[in-house]
C-alpha cells in the first residue's frame, strides 16, 4: 500500500503526486499503456489516497494502508470507489426479491465474484467475464445515479473504468454526458490497453497519463523483493518470461514450489521446444499439429500465452548465441545445448521475422481470436521460414 508499491512509473507517479499536493486534478484522466503494466493499481492509489483518512496521505508516502478506509478499498467495500469492467448482462437485469434467483443469475454471481478474488490477489490481473458483450448501458447509468450522491464520510468519489476500450457505443455516449458536465466530487479514471479504441471525444476530454512496460531491472527487483531467496537464474527467466508484463510476473512467482522451481513454467516451455523440434522434422509433423490443438483446447488463455512467450525467448537466445557462441546471459541456461544445436542446425533461420509471427499471434490470442486458427496459421508460417539451408 503506498506509491512505494508501485512497479517503476516514476514519471507518472510525480505528475500525480504533483496534482495531488497542488490540489489541481483533473477531472478525469486515461491511463493508457500495455496490458500488464500495473496502470491500474495506479489507479486504485490515487483512489485510496482520496479518501485516505490519514492527513499526510496527498504527501509522498501515498495512502496510510490502516486507516478502515483503506481497508474497505483493499476489499472492494468502500462506499467511494467504484470499479467497472465487463460483465454479463444478466447480472444487470432487475430481480424480484419475492421469486427464487434464476440458475443462470447465480452462476454469473459466482463468476463474477471468482474474478473479483483474484484481482484481490493479484492487482495486476484484468477482470472481464467472457459472455460479456463489453461495459454495458446499465452499468453507466449507475454511475450517473452513484455520480449525484455526496461522497461518504468526505474524501471524493472515484470512479475506476477498466478496459475502457470495451464500453458500449450508447453507453459511451452516456459516459461522455456525465465527462462533460462532472459533478465536482467525481474524478474519473479509465484505463485501457487500447486508447485509440476509446471514443475521440471521449479521450479529448481526459488528461492522458501514459505507461509504458516495466523495465527489465525493475521487474528484477520487485521479483527479489516478492520472493526473498530466489535463484538468480530463476528471477532473470521470469523477468524475461513476462517481458514486462506485471500480471504475468505475479502468477509465475504464486506458482513457485518450495525449491525455486517453476513446474508450470518450465513444462510449458519444454512443450513449446518439442513444438518447434517436431514442427522442423518432416516426420514428426502430425506430432507439431497434434500440439497445435492440445495448446487450443487443453490450455487455458493464460497458459497458451505462456507457450508462445517461451517460443519468443528461446529465439532471444538463439540470436544472442548466434551473435556470440559465448554468451552466459540466456533465458534458458539450464538448455544451452538444444540452444546451440538449433543455431548450428539451421543457419539460415529468420529469427526477426519468426519472433514478430509470434507476437502477432500473442496479441490475437490476447485479443480473443480463434485460438485454433491462430496456432494453425504460426504453424505454417514458422515451418515455411525455417528451413534448412
């Protein structure tokens, strides 16, 4: 609790902190920048600092992380901050209290309150329920009758829109209303991964705070911090593996055994190796294509993002072998050798263009595509770029 929880974004924390002490803050702002990169939890600060009840909270420190404020912010509860992402339209539809509560109604509850645990756990994770068909009418209108109520027991209401990206066309339309006429007591901050997806007349009328991915020394640090004790050769694989990525770094370290392992991590990664092996044997090919639907079907989104990512750094340290045969600073250490047989193997390798098929694949799975298209299709074009010489 505090901005010293917060991953790097130095530049932006001061330009807050400038607000904050000047007491100059806009009414709304955008907080633009990749998925992962902790803009969100940035977010929740400034809120809990709104209506920390501690008297230095507008100070460097940030919000106290005591005060019963903050601990109703930490668990969702406070009566001043609210938090929109997409959810599913059942939930929003009026209930009679006098008939039984459909089966349908339930299990969207219970989703819905499954994603709001772990963002509690992980604060870096992005909530969205996937028969959601985005930030919903309903949910703004809310926000216009929460929007002309005083603040409790003082500090200001904070509204929270997360992948503002997603918002409705009518409901955007209502948001814009409520931007151009803000009660004095609201400040809102949405969030996106998408800024260009956002409404123009939307985006003209916040203060745009831009972040970027968190810098590799960064990561390092926090993952020392989170897991005193951590092999060195560990802590660089994960910060390489998340790439900068927040929410990523988080599940690999909860992850962990004991004994500094990642049993998850590395047999995905060892998966996605026999992948490419199989994929560049002519007769292990129906084995590459077997993989390619057990990545579609048996992995969940989180892993399947896991198993090209591994892809990405093995071709890093290729590149970094080719460059220099002697070089230690690997991702994979523990499998030079398959990293030098590669190198040696296929000298004729494209390795630019094999890692930009793999990050188009990645932002089409992040961005909801048919996961079974997307694998087929890298399949085809990793195996056609590949060749020996």
């Amino acid at each position: 609790m505090g901005w010293d929880s917060i991953v790097g974004h130095g530049q932006q924390i001061r330009v807050l902190k400038t607000a904050l002490v000047t007491g100059r803050i806009a009414h709304a702002y955008l907080f633009a920048g990749p998925e992962g990169s902790g803009k969100e939890s940035v977010a929740f600060e400034m809120a809990r600092i709104l209506n920390c009840r501690h008297e230095g909270a507008a100070g460097p420190q940030g919000a106290c992380g005591q005060c019963e404020s903050c601990r109703q912010a930490e668990r969702f509860m406070h009566p001043n901050i609210e938090y929109l992402f997409p959810v599913e339209a059942v939930l929003l539809e009026p209930s009679d209290p006098s008939k039984k509560e459909n089966k349908k109604l339930v299990e969207a509850k219970e989703r819905y309150d499954a994603l709001i645990e772990e963002k509690k756990r992980n604060p870096y994770f992005t909530p969205a329920m996937d028969r959601s068909m985005g930030i919903l009418t309903e949910q703004v209108v809310s926000l216009q009758q929460k929007a002309s109520l005083a603040p409790r027991e003082g500090g200001r209401k904070v509204f929270i829109i997360s992948q503002a990206e997603r918002l409705h066309p009518s409901a955007a339309n209502k948001l814009l209303k409520l931007l151009e006429e803000p009660p004095a007591h609201v400040i809102f901050i949405l969030v996106s991964s998408r800024p260009e997806s956002v409404l123009p007349t939307i985006r003209s009328r916040c203060q745009l705070i831009a972040f970027q991915r968190v810098k590799p020394l960064e990561l390092e640090a926090w993952i020392s911090n989170n897991a005193p004790g951590i092999d060195e050769t560990e802590q660089r694989f994960i910060a390489s593996f998340s790439r900068g990525n927040l929410r990523t770094a988080t599940e690999l370290l909860a992850g962990r055994s004991g004994e500094g392992t990642t049993p998850a991590l590395v047999r995905l990664r060892d998966q996605a190796i026999d992948f490419l092996r199989n994929l560049l044997t002519p007769a292990r090919l129906h084995e590459a294509i077997a993989t390619c639907e057990e990545v579609s079907k048996s992995l969940s989104r989180a892993e399947q993002l896991m198993f090209l990512g591994s892809l990405l750094l093995f071709f890093q340290d290729v590149a970094r072998r080719s460059a220099s045969p002697s070089c230690p600073e690997l991702n994979n250490p523990d499998i030079a050798v398959s990293i030098d047989r590669f190198v040696k193997g296929f000298p004729s390798r494209d390795l630019h263009r094999a890692s930009s098929l793999i990050e188009e694949a990645i932002r089409s799975i992040e961005r909801n595509a048919n996961v079974t298209l997307v694998m087929a299709g890298l399949a085809a074009e990793l195996k056609g770029i590949l060749g020996r010489s």
